[in-house]
C-alpha cells in the first residue's frame, strides 16, 4: 500500500472526503495536501508515512484507552447498547441517573469480544443494554469498576436520550400555513434609528397575522455582531450565534428609559430624532452610525438603578445563561478596548483563562456587567415579539434563523476554544451561485472536540436561539452531515474536502432541545446532497426547503403537486434577487459584471431564460398566469402556483410582497463588490416601506387575496375529490 493510499484510508476513517462530485455532476479528486492540510487542523499526524500509520493505531485503539464514550446520543424507543471498558477481568457495573435523578440499573449484554492489549496493558470490553423506554433529556452514564475496597474507579459521560420526532412539526401536518420571510435590518418604522429593531418585528408579526392571517414570520440571524463600530454588514457572519444583537434594541421600550434625568432623556430622544431622515432612506442601510449612537444612548440607561423585581430578574437570567455569558460579556469588553489586529489576542487575552483575562474581569466588571445587561434587555423584547406574535394569531410566530458559523476572530472562536478549527475556514465548492466556489471566512467546529465536550457548546447554542422562537431555520442544515472545509493556504475555495459530522447525534439534539421549546424546525437543504440527507431529516420529522426556481429533474421543472409535505416551500430566496428581479435575469446581468461566471454571459442568460420560462409555463398549464400578464400578476401566479404543493409551509418573500427588485445578498462577494445586506425596503418604484405601511400596502394585500384565492380552490378541489358524506 503506498503512502498517498495510506493517507486516504486514514481520510475515510477520520471522515474526510477523498473526492467530491461536483455541481457539473463529475467526480473531482481531492489533492493529498488538502488532506495533509485538514487533518493537521484536526490535530491528527499525516507528515510521513510513518505518523500515518501510527494515527491508523490511535483510531483503531481510542475507544479501548477510555471506560465511557465521551458522550453517547440515542433515539428514544430505539433500544441501543454502550460499550465499556476496563482492565480485563475486573467487574463493572453502568447505570444511568436522569435528570430527574432517577437510578436506572442497566444489563450486561452477552457479547464476546477479545481483549486487547494497549499501551502494555490487557483491556477487555463489556457491553451493557440502553432500555428503549428512557426518558428524552439530558442524563448520566455512569460506570463503576470496583476490584476490591482498595481499587475503585468511576467514568461518567453524558446520556442524551433524543426525540424520535419532533412533534411540533407533525402538529402542522395537514394543514398548509404561510409566513413572511424578512431581513429585520431593512424593515423600519419612523420609531426606528435606521435600521429595524426588536420593535419593529414585534410590529410587523402583529400586522402579518393580525391583519393578513400569515401563520410565521422568519426573519434573518439576529447573532450578536462587534460589541462597536464598524460592525458586519452580514448576519451570516456573526461574532456569536449563541447570543443576540444589541443593535436591533429598541431603545426607548427599556423601562429605565423614562427614570432618566431630564437632560440625559432629551438626548435620547435627540438622537432618535437624528435618525427621521435616515428612516426614509432607500439607497443602503448604514449600521454604523444607528449602533453608534444606541449604545451612548443604552450607557446612560444601564447607570440607572434597576428596581428590585428587575434585578432579580436580571439575576435570574445571568445565573441562567452562567458562564457563557460571562465570558462573551468579558470578550465584548476586551473587544471595545483592544482592536481585532491586537496582538494581544495572540498573547495576554488567547483565552478566557489567561491570567491578564481574569484580572481583566475584575478591573472591567462595570463594563462587562452592561454587556450582559445588553443581551437580557435583547431577551426581554425578543419575548415581547414572540408574545406579540402569537397574540395576533399565528401557530408559529417568529422562526429564527440560525446561521451556519461565526467570524473566526469573534467571541465564540474566543471563548469555545478549541471547539472551533483553526487554519481552515468552511465554504462550499464551486456550484451554480458561484462557480468559483465560495469561502465564507468561518471556522468549523471540530467534530473530535465537539463530541469530547458532550456537545455542550452546541445545546447552549440552540436553547438560547429558542427561547422565544416559535421556529428555526437552520441554514445550510447539510453542515449537520458535513462541511466544506478550506485550508488557510488554499488559493481558491475548490482545493478543499468535505469532512463528515455525526448528523445523528447533532440532529437528534436539534430535534430535542426544539421539542422542549415547542419550535418547528426548519432545515434549509439545499445545494449539492446525497438522498440520505432528505430522508433522515424526514424520518426524524424536520422540514425541508423547496425553492421554485431550483426545484428540476433534469432539465425539467418538477411540478409543485409532487413537492415534499415535510417543507417549506417559497419563490425566492435571500440569495437570489426577488422575484421581480429574477424575472428580469439581473442575477445573471450581476454575477456577469462581478466576473462570477466560468462560462459566457450569453450562454448563461439564455439557459436561465429557459428555466424560467419552463417554470412560467407550469403556470399557463394550470390557468393562473395569462400571456398577457404584468410582473405583479406573475408574482401573485407564481404564488398560487407554489399553493399547489403538498407543502405544509408556504414562505411569502416580503420583498415581493412589495414590488422590490434589489437582491439582498450575491454569495462569493464582499462588500467592495456589492452592498449585500444594505438594501432598505422599498417598492417597486423606490419608495421607503415602513412596518405601518403593511397594514393596506396595494402589492401585499392583492398578494395575500391571490393566497387565499388559491387556499379556497384547493379546498374545493379536495371536497369534490373526496368520497360523498352519506346522507343523514
């Protein structure tokens, strides 16, 4: 066996890819540097053949130098078994307390395994029975190995025991509901500073189902960015993804607000009236200055006293959210002192634990007290929006979406350690959004460390994203199976691989820490997959993601009578131009003057143009859209259209629910090629919308009757399909 095969056995086994096929369906190798590369990052020896051979042993040898797994993750009603080890003859017994501490005895299991020698010691293994009826939750392992009263030893690992379903998702079955996807940051009010708040999306889930009977509305990421000026324009490169950003506060909704001194209130009310101008602004979206002045604003506010039902309150949630906060509020304050450039992130502060870091804690702990006062006051009107939501009646409320990394000099790379990778960065190979590949500048979490920490971080993740949320749309969900890693070195996103995630484990937490919100949960599966993917997230009941446009065999439209039922089903997507937009082919028109395109601009126009029109056409067939119809009537044809599906979620764009034609986001740029992620809603002819406008906006009211003109079709359709009632 030669040493390249060596390398790619040792690839398979630590679960990277040794070739991928790509999006022009054929099957590219990946190079033995970008192996070497990649399990470098993952702190596995590949230099010679000689350390190849040697992590080959490690591998194989790992599960025997441990009594317990680092964690073990079941599926409830599945009955399962744990592999234990100790040194061979010595007797030993498992149990598992759960969280309710109940002790729950488990049974050897006959299974004859040979003992093995390692590290110059005879080791054997015994397998013990997982009961099939344990209750879903957070639990412990526990194995006791007592030779004698002089040789005791104890092993314990987290037991995570998942839903098999997730039940809040089949409770939708039957019945289709639709929502309004929206960047949060582009809807404003004349309340707003600019930009839209936590307000504002209490505003806008209250006019969607109040007024227009829309059942959820899915907004963008709201992770915390910088603690400062400048921040990332894009929510899909956040600092965190555990906590939320004190950018979209509503400043004057803090009660504290109104105990201001007298002079001190008039300049927050100054500063919201600079901002009257901004909020009629259509050309792009400017944080900075928005941010800026809150937080001089939110200063002064945190200086008065909190009353004393408040502080416990507040108490409460610092207790609650414990160490994590904590350290991302120490890392906020070091931020605001210390440039991301500072060497002292290499140095002094490389950690939470150094020891400049803890003295650190003490000489700032004003500071750091008003970054965790900041995440609980996003918590406070996040639950406002939540409640506001479901009060108008909607079943699901505001869905959250979750996105797929962090900046790789953010909090969470600070304070998770090495959870998260060093030296390579996640992206995706080249495909039809960028044919150049991408790379997305985040670091991937190490799938080793992940699990030898219980999937801690992760749980932490997904609770505080749920807490108020209705639902959640995990983005690029396929990155729960594996992700496109790049090595730093690389030259082009393409010299990278994919590396393999344990999705049973990371779906089934999903599904139980969303099971214990009462949260949908929606996967955003799209790209190139294997069948596999769609099918586990249907047997563990996650929805999907259908987008008309991408919805092909072959070359052919699939029809939407034949989409799935376990999804969520729109026109367009934030990645792609509204539909307007689409229409006109100007993705095609800016991916050409951006140089994003391998083939000719002609080439490319004319292969999209059929696809619409094959699409268009699906349309004619089924009567909604007339030859000689307006881009507003296409818009509405195109919904009634995606009606059709079984789909039991329908997502509204609400760009087209207004006439906008921007796009929001072109993937593979930055922002010295395209404005992603500043683009203020407006109309078809360029009009500021507000929050307030929705009640009676002309586009989204005959948007919405076009829906319900479809919803009450299809419900005749099913009556006179169905088998006549006998008379009475």
């Amino acid at each position: 066996m030669t040493y390249t095969s060596l390398l790619r056995e040792l690839a398979g086994k630590c679960g990277v890819s040794t070739s991928y096929r790509g999006w022009d369906h054929t099957e590219h190798e990946v190079s033995d540097s970008t192996l070497h590369r990649i399990l470098a990052a993952r702190g596995i020896d590949a230099d010679t053949e000689d350390d190849v051979a040697a992590s080959l042993r490690d591998l194989d040898q790992a599960p025997w130098r441990r009594t317990l797994p680092p964690v073990v993750v079941i599926v409830q009603g599945e009955s399962d078994r744990v592999e234990v080890h100790v040194p061979h003859g010595d007797p030993v017994s498992v149990h598992v307390t759960t969280e309710d501490g109940d002790h729950v005895p488990l049974t050897q299991v006959q299974v004859w395994v040979d003992p093995r020698e390692i590290d110059g010691a005879l080791v054997g293994r015994a397998t013990f029975g997982l009961p099939a009826d344990l209750p879903t939750g957070w639990h412990t392992l526990t194995a006791d190995s007592e030779l004698d009263s002089a040789h005791r030893t104890r092993a314990q690992c987290p037991l995570v025991v998942t839903p098999r379903r997730l039940s809040a998702n089949d409770g939708l079955l039957g019945k289709q509901r639709s929502g309004l996807a929206t960047q949060l940051y582009s809807i404003r009010s004349d309340r707003s500073w600019g930009v839209g708040d936590y307000a504002d999306l209490a505003d806008l889930s209250a006019i969607a189902g109040g007024t227009h009977g829309f059942d959820y509305v899915l907004v963008n990421p709201l992770h915390a960015q910088r603690p400062e000026p400048p921040v990332e324009a894009s929510p899909y490169l956040p600092t965190t993804r555990r906590f939320f950003d004190p950018m979209y506060i509503r400043v004057e909704d803090i009660p504290e607000t109104s105990y201001l001194p007298r002079d001190q209130y008039a300049k927050v009310r100054e500063s919201a009236r600079r901002f009257s101008k901004a909020n009629k602004r259509t050309r792009k979206i400017d944080r900075d200055p928005s941010f800026r002045a809150k937080l001089r604003a939110l200063s002064r506010i945190h200086r008065v006293a909190l009353p004393a039902a408040r502080q416990a309150e507040f108490d409460a949630f610092c207790q609650r959210e414990g160490h994590g906060l904590d350290d991302f509020a120490l890392w906020c304050a070091l931020a605001e002192k210390f440039g991301p450039e500072d060497k002292i992130w290499n140095a002094e502060a490389a950690h939470p634990g150094t020891d400049f870091a803890t003295e650190f804690r003490a000489t700032a702990a004003d500071r750091i007290a008003f970054h965790k006062w900041l995440q609980w006051i996003c918590d406070q009107q996040l639950e406002r929006a939540q409640l506001a939501a479901r009060r108008s009646g909607m079943d699901i409320g505001i869905m959250h979406d979750l996105a797929v990394g962090v900046h790789r000099h953010g909090a969470d790379a600070w304070t998770l350690g090495d959870a998260l990778t060093t030296g390579v960065t996640v992206g995706a190979p080249p495909d039809n959004f960028n044919q150049q590949g991408q790379n997305w500048n985040q670091p991937p979490w190490n799938p080793d460390r992940l699990r030898e920490l219980g999937y801690g971080p992760y749980r932490d993740m997904l609770r505080t994203i749920l807490r108020h949320a209705g639902g959640i749309r995990v983005d690029h969900i396929l990155g729960l199976f594996r992700l496109w890693w790049i090595p730093q070195e690389a030259s082009t996103p393409g010299e990278g691989a994919y590396v393999e995630y344990d999705h049973e484990a990371l779906i089934g937490i999903l599904v139980l820490e969303a099971e214990r919100a009462g949260a949908v949960v929606v996967g955003e599966d799209l790209g190139v997959f294997e069948p596999r993917v769609q099918e586990y997230l249907g047997q563990r009941g996650v929805f999907g993601t259908s987008i008309l446009w991408f919805e092909n065999d072959g070359d052919a439209p699939i029809p939407p009578e034949n989409y799935r039922e376990l999804c969520l089903t729109s026109v367009t997507t934030h990645d792609l131009p509204p539909t307007v937009g689409y229409l006109r082919g100007e993705h095609i028109a800016l991916r050409s003057r951006l140089g994003l395109l391998e083939r000719d601009v002609d080439a490319e126009t004319a292969q999209d143009a059929a696809g619409r029109e094959a699409v268009l056409d699906l349309a004619r067939t089924r009567g909604l859209l007339p030859a000689d119809a307006s881009e507003k009537a296409t818009v509405e044809a195109l919904y009634r259209l995606i009606a059709r599906s079984p789909s039991n979620l329908l997502g509204v764009a609400l760009v087209d629910a207004v006439g906008e034609n921007r796009i929001q986001n072109q993937p593979g740029t930055d922002e010295t090629q395209y404005q992603n992620w500043r683009i203020p809603l407006a109309d078809h002819k360029g009009r500021a919308v507000w929050v307030d406008d929705l009640v009676d906006h002309p586009r989204m009211v005959s948007l919405v009757a076009a829906l319900n003109a479809a919803a009450l079709n299809a419900a005749a359709l099913d009556a006179r399909s169905s088998p006549a009632s006998p008379m009475a």
